[in-house]
C-alpha cells in the first residue's frame, strides 16, 4: 500500500513500478477466476437440471452480459425437465376393528 501511495506523490521509479506491477497482476488475474467460478459451477448445475446443456455457462466468461444473458435464457426459455409430481398428504384409513377375543374361562 505504501508503495502506490508514494507512486502517487512523486515521480515513479521504472523499476519499482515493474516491481508492483509484478505483483499486482497475478493477484488480480486469481482474483479473476475465483470470481469466475463463483458465478460459472451454479450455472452449470441450474443448467443441467434445467435440462440444457450445462456448457451453457461458458456464456458467463463475458463479463457483465453474459450473465445477464444467461439469465434471460433462463428466465424465459421452456425447461426440458418436468417438474416432479407433489403427492399430498394422505391421511391413514382407519384400522379396521378388531375381533372380539374369547371368553375367558
């Protein structure tokens, strides 16, 4: 941090700002594809229960309007899948009555 501070105040060294830059870029590049697949392995699975190809997703390595068009493409498309019957709840028959014992003797 101290080092972007003093490239901001004063005349930048070549060799410091490469120095910066060095390590910078790596981290913003990791950052990158943690994001990445922040956003991609949900849409991956939605996809595949949706019915559509999961490789749909690779859609999202636009930023900003691929996910926002994958959305879309969620939202507004007819699902492949049909959703699974709810069976409700049945209440038990009631048990039948049972014999009469014998008489005891």
């Amino acid at each position: 941090m101290q080092c972007v501070a003093f490239l901001l105040q004063s005349q930048p060294d070549p060799e410091m700002v490469q120095r910066i830059l060095m390590v910078m870029i790596p981290m913003i590049l990791i950052f990158f594809l943690v994001a990445i697949v922040i956003v991609m392995v949900p849409f991956w699975f939605i996809l595949k229960k949706a019915g559509f190809t999961p490789w749909l997703c690779l859609v999202c390595l636009i930023p900003s309007l691929g996910t926002l068009v994958l959305l879309y493409v969620l939202a507004f498309a007819d699902w492949k899948v049909l959703p699974a019957p709810q069976y409700g709840w049945m209440p038990q028959p009631p048990n039948p009555p049972q014999p009469p014992s014998p008489p005891q003797a």
